[in-house]
C-alpha cells in the first residue's frame, strides 16, 4: 500500500473538465477586447481584473495565515502615490515607480506586521483598521503630497509604454491589468504548493500545532502580510495610471480594506479561484448598481453586498468555491 | 548511557495555584519514561514547560547538555522535540497526509521528499488508507494517530505524548503500545503521559508520579507502584473507585 501511495502524483491532476475550463478561460480572457469591444464593458474587466488581484493579496493574509487585515487600502495607497509622485516629482517612469511601491508596501508590512502580528484573534483586525485610518489622515495632510486635493498624474502622449499611460484605448490598461493578475495567481498557486503555503495554511488552523512543528509563527505571518503588500501596491499603481488622479480620501477608503475581504469570502477564502469569482462577481454588481440608482446607488450596492453575504454564511460559510476545492484536492491519486 | 532530557525544579504557579512545584525529572537516550498522577496533578502543564509553550517560574530544561530554558516551542522543535496534545490539534482543513506533510517540512523543504515520508510515518501508524480524507472527519483514535504520525515526520529525538491510549476504542490499545514500543526500538526516546496503569507497566523503563504537581516518586514501574504516596494518591482512590 505504501509503494502505491508512493506512486501517486505529488499533486492531484485537475479533471479534464477542469483542465478544459481553465484553456476556454484563458482564451477568453485573451481575447476579450477583440470580442467585447465597448469601452464600457474594457473599463469593468479592467476593475474585475484589478479587484481580483487585490482581493487576492487579502486572501494570501487572511485565507492563509488566518489574519484579518482591515487596513489593505494602505498598500493599494501606497502603490498609488509611489509611481505617481515619483513619476510628477522626478520624471521617473512609473514601471520603477511599480517596484518602489511595491518594495516601500513590503517595508510598510514589516513595521505594521511585526508589532500586530504578535497579536491574536480580532486585535490584528482593529489594530489595521486603526492604522489605515491613520494613514489616510496623514496623505489628507501631507501638502508634499497635494494633502486632501490630491495628485495628478501629469499627461504625457509621447511614449505610451515607457510612461504607462494611454489615452485612446482602454486596451493596453485591460492587458496591463491582466498581466498583473494572472502573475498574482499564479505566485499564489506556487505559493499554495510550497513549504510556505503549508505552513501558514498549519499555523491558521492550528497555531499551537504549528509550532510545536518547528513553524515560527510570528515570522511567518510577517512574511505573509509582507507578499501580500507588495501585490497591493502593484494593483494600487495600475489603478492610479488608469485614473491618473489620486484622491486620498478614495484610495485609502476603509471601503477598499472591506470591499477585498467581501471578495474573497464571498467566492470562497484560503481557496485560489475564489478571490477572483468574488470579484467578477461584486465588480459589475456595484457598477451596474451604479448605473441603474444613479449617484445614489453606491449605497444600494452595500445592501446587496450585505444580503450576499449573508446568503453565503448560510449557505456556504467558507465561500463559494470550498467545495469544489476540496472535491480536487481529494482526488489525489486513483486509489481509494 | 547518556542524558538528553534533564528537568530540574520546574515551577510554574497561575496566581496562587502551583501547577508543578520543583519537578525534577531525567530521561536517557531511548529510555521510555512515562507520567502518571490523577487529573489536575500538573502532567500536561509539564510538558508544556519543557516544550516552551508555557512560560516557567522557575527551574531549568536541558536538552543534551543544552540550556533550552525559555525558548520559543518551534525552537524545541527544531532542537528535535515532537509533542502530541491532549486535546487533539490537527489541522482540520488539511487532508491526513498534508498534515503530516507539514511535520516532515521541518526537516525538509523539498515537497516530494516531505510526502514521501508522510506517506511512511502514515504507513507506521496505519493509516496510510485514510490519507485522502480530511483531518476533520476522523475519528478521535485516527486523529491521534495522525498527530503521532505529524511528529514522527519531523525524526525527532525525543517525543513527549500526551495519552496516546486515552479516549480511543479499547481494543485498539495493544497496537498502540506496540508501536511506541517499535518507536524505541528504532532508537527513539520517549515521555508519555499515561492513565492506563496496565499500559503504563508494560512500556515505561521509568515512571514520573506526580500529585498536586509535586512529584512523589521516580523510579522503576514495580517501585512506584508499591510507593506509598502514589498508593495514596493514584492508585489507591483508583482502587476505592473500581
């Protein structure tokens, strides 16, 4: 029996069903700006996209190490001022600015991590919710940053790629924000299969159990909170050279924090597909809720939003696509 | 033979409870030594001060000569220091052989190679036909294997069980003992913490009783069973019971 266990696959082959859904997608989400060719519908992939990637990076904190983060807008922020002051400052292209957010969020996690993270339990969530705030008061009054007008991205035509910016197609945002997603997943799926993915998936069902595993708990969070960031803050530049207007009181919104954790635990936390469904889901919903109510509908997509998620605690409290999940993931192997 | 886990005076009080009061104990290389005393006498608090998860009032662990007073649980870990838990942890959304997986990776950050000896220390524990399931759906007796399993995985030196025979389907005891006795026989040593008594006389090379979280004897299993104090303590309000 255990040469036969030996034998399995180190890790369970998705169906074919699975396999096929997976080429029809990717194609599909090639292919989209050539099939869908209204603005309209570019400028909601390009939201779903993004969303995806930032709920993503919630659910590597929270799906995995257990840590509800109610302070992600930080980094989304973060991310944002980075490449544009850099870019409206200096003339640095915002591809660089890319990298500094994302190293200046990973730095950010650390000096946030490293004293919450120690904490158990609900006090990581107020500790992030506090501190998001606080970040946002500073940006609100820091005038080398434009304070609570903000910043634009200064315009330029002459070099699309080199200054990330394009300004008569919404295409190359829609490839940009694809490129970044599926980089995301794909480090998450990495991520799950790593000795890291399993240990933090150990130390957030089980702490104790973790530890007395050789897991070093505190550190491994750290590490967590410190990838997750970095993902935030690249979604956070994209968005801001796809707005070009950075506005504080928008991009370190509490809304964002709670908007990427609804996300993710609607389409299933800890799971890798459920970010993104909870996006492509939420997404058009708050758009369209927008469109049918006028201004006043952004408060009619927060029922929505509360009446969906309680349908799915009654329903399926670990989201979505937990099920289908663990179905997969059983299937190691033919044997019984 | 040779020393690798020294207690000495082991003290921890909550307020004005003394959990252990100067617990001194030793264990040598692939000596079984096992704890009993009733419930409340400091046994599972014991284990949670050598293995860091508890911080201690006083007294000083030795680890092969080594001080590891004080240290974070994963660094006794890393040391070579399993443990299992009374209350049982298993990682419930993981599947059996995951958890024992994540055993394995501390030894390991290679997938496959963690896997493979997964699947061994499942094999060693006889659960090699539940490795697909997940933790949460199994039965009191195979989650305790399982956490065994967890800790063999890591190739500790030392492993501290805590009631591998409690609350398990009785007929399933003798195959229990067994493998603890075939754990020693590969050279592992052992501190079990036990309250089956018969169990207790066929595995230990040395029994640890504790009262009130004193220790009352230390020896040899047929001297501490004719001890006074346990006979008072233990074994004698087990007899008025039965």
């Amino acid at each position: 029996m255990l040469e036969a266990a030996r034998a399995e696959p180190l890790w369970p082959r998705p169906p074919l069903w699975a396999m096929g859904l997976g080429a029809t997608g990717a194609v599909l989400l090639l292919a989209f700006p050539f099939i869908f060719r209204t603005s309209f519908s570019h400028h909601m992939m390009i939201l779903i996209l993004m969303y995806a990637l930032m709920a993503q990076s919630w659910n590597v904190v929270a799906g995995f190490s257990g840590q509800i983060s109610l302070g992600h807008a930080i980094f989304f922020g973060i991310g944002a001022y980075s490449s544009t002051v850099l870019f409206a400052k200096y003339g640095i292209t915002p591809w660089a600015g890319l990298l500094v957010g994302m190293l200046i969020s990973t730095l950010a996690a650390v000096a946030i991590g490293v004293p919450t993270l120690r904490l158990r339990g609900h006090y990581f969530a107020i500790a992030t919710l506090l501190i998001g705030s606080s970040v946002q008061i500073v940006f609100q009054r820091w005038d080398w940053v434009g304070a609570a007008s903000g910043l634009y991205v200064p315009i330029d035509r002459t070099s699309p790629w080199f200054y990330l910016q394009f300004h008569t197609s919404k295409v190359p945002y829609y490839y940009l924000a694809l490129a970044a997603a599926a980089a995301g997943y794909f480090l998450v799926w990495k991520l799950r299969r790593s000795r890291f993915g399993f240990r933090l998936q150990a130390l957030r069902d089980e702490p104790d159990a973790a530890a007395s595993l050789g897991i070093a708990i505190a550190r491994h969070k750290v590490m967590a909170f410190m990838i997750s960031g970095a993902m935030m803050s690249v979604a956070g530049t994209l968005y801001g050279q796809y707005v070009l207007v950075l506005d504080p009181e928008r991009l370190f919104s509490a809304e964002i924090s709670i908007i990427v954790l609804l996300m993710t635990v609607l389409g299933g936390s800890g799971t890798l597909w459920g970010p993104a469904l909870g996006a492509a889901i939420l997404v058009p919903l708050s758009e369209y809720s927008r469109i049918w109510f006028g201004g006043t509908g952004r408060t009619v997509d927060l029922i929505v939003y509360g009446i969906l998620i309680m349908l799915v605690c009654m329903w399926r409290p670990r989201g979505i696509l937990s099920l289908l999940e663990e179905r997969l993931r059983r299937r190691a192997g033919s044997a019984p | 033979m040779s020393l690798l886990l020294d207690v000495k005076g082991l003290t921890k009080r909550y307020g004005g409870l003394t959990a252990n009061a100067e617990v001194t104990f030793d264990v040598n290389q692939g000596e079984i030594v096992g704890i009993i005393g009733p419930n409340g006498a400091g046994k599972s608090t014991l284990f949670d001060l050598i293995t860091g998860f508890q911080p201690l009032d006083a007294g000083r662990v030795f680890l092969d000569g080594h001080d590891v007073t004080g240290l974070r649980p994963d660094r006794i870990a890393g040391l070579g220091v399993a443990r299992t838990f009374q209350k049982l942890k298993p990682f419930p959304d993981l599947t059996v052989t995951e958890n024992v997986i994540v055993g394995a990776l501390a030894r390991t950050a290679d997938m496959k190679v963690a896997r493979d000896q997964a699947l061994e220390a499942l094999a060693f524990v006889d659960l090699l036909d539940k490795r697909n399931s997940f933790a949460r759906e199994l039965s009191t007796g195979q989650r305790k294997r399982v956490e065994l399993a967890r800790g063999l995985a890591m190739h500790p030196r030392l492993i501290l069980m805590d009631e591998v025979t409690g609350g398990v389907d009785q007929r399933t005891v003798p195959g229990l003992v067994d493998l603890v006795l075939e754990l020693r026989g590969r050279g592992l040593t052992i501190v079990t913490i036990e309250h089956n008594m018969q169990v207790m006389m066929r595995l230990a090379d040395r029994i640890l009783a504790l009262h009130a979280g004193r220790r009352i004897a230390f020896g040899k299993p047929e001297d501490v069973r004719k001890d006074p104090a346990v006979v008072d303590a233990y074994l004698g309000t087990a007899a008025d019971a039965a």
